[in-house]
C-alpha cells in the first residue's frame, strides 16, 4: 500500500495518484469507511462488490442498518475529469474534517483508496505491537 499526500482545491477537487487512474477509469465512488476519519474511493466494479457484500448482512439489526445507510446511502458518484480529479462533496470532507487546502493522505489498495487528513493521520496510534495478529484474519507471512 503506497502513501500520497494531496491537497484539497479550493473546489473541494482531490487529484487521484497517477498510477491509478487507469485502473479508476473516468467514473469513482466515493463514502464512508468503516474507520473513523477516513473515506474510501472504490472503482465502479469494486463498490458493486461492497454493495453485494453488504446485501448479506442482516438487517434485522440497527448497526447493519446504520452501516448501509453511510456507505451505500451516502455513496457519491463522481467523474475524474481530464486533470485527474475527483469532485467530493462538503458533507463528505466534513465528515473526516476536512476542508479545501487541507493535505489528504492517500493510501493506494489497488481498486481503492483510503483518504484522511494528514493531521488525522499524523495524531493516530501507528503502533502495531498491541495488535494480536495470531486469528484467521491476518495472513502476515509475507512480512
């Protein structure tokens, strides 16, 4: 995963990496991550896979409920223009604190991005030591 640090214009415009524009095509969507602080930049293919994901979960329960609501309801579509970048709306940038002139991060997944504020990023916990990487869900072997 490779790191990049954007500014906000003054449009509320991020420029999408280079390397991955290829790979974004002309249409993105842009939500809510399940992190605090963070947004997410999926190609069309990948955020239809999330929604299929998604569509799993039992909605009998309000956090399935609430968790659909902020990353399908409030999921925007966005062209990359021939600059390469992406409009997000206010509400968006608001809701990692961020506004235009701000320095985003941009953490590079392949077919997503993660984006926050370089304050946010700067003042979060980096210290993987506490993080028990013993479960299934790790496959670290490659470390």
């Amino acid at each position: 995963m490779a790191r990049d640090i954007k500014k906000i214009d003054a449009k509320g415009r991020l420029f999408v990496p280079t390397r991955q524009r290829e790979t974004f095509g002309d249409t993105v969507v842009v939500t809510n991550s399940l992190d605090k602080g963070y947004l997410c930049v999926y190609t069309l293919e990948r955020f239809d896979e999330v929604k299929r994901d998604t569509n799993g979960w039992n909605s009998v329960k309000p956090e399935v409920r609430k968790m659909r609501r902020a990353i399908i309801g409030e999921a925007l579509y966005t062209k990359v223009d021939s600059a390469g970048r992406i409009t997000v709306t206010n509400e968006l940038w608001e809701r990692i604190g961020a506004k235009p002139g701000d320095e985003i991060c941009i953490f590079d997944e392949d077919d997503k991005l993660e984006i926050c504020t370089k304050i946010f990023y700067d003042n979060e916990d980096h210290d993987l030591s506490q993080i028990d990487v013993s479960s299934d869900d790790y496959n670290i072997s490659s470390l």
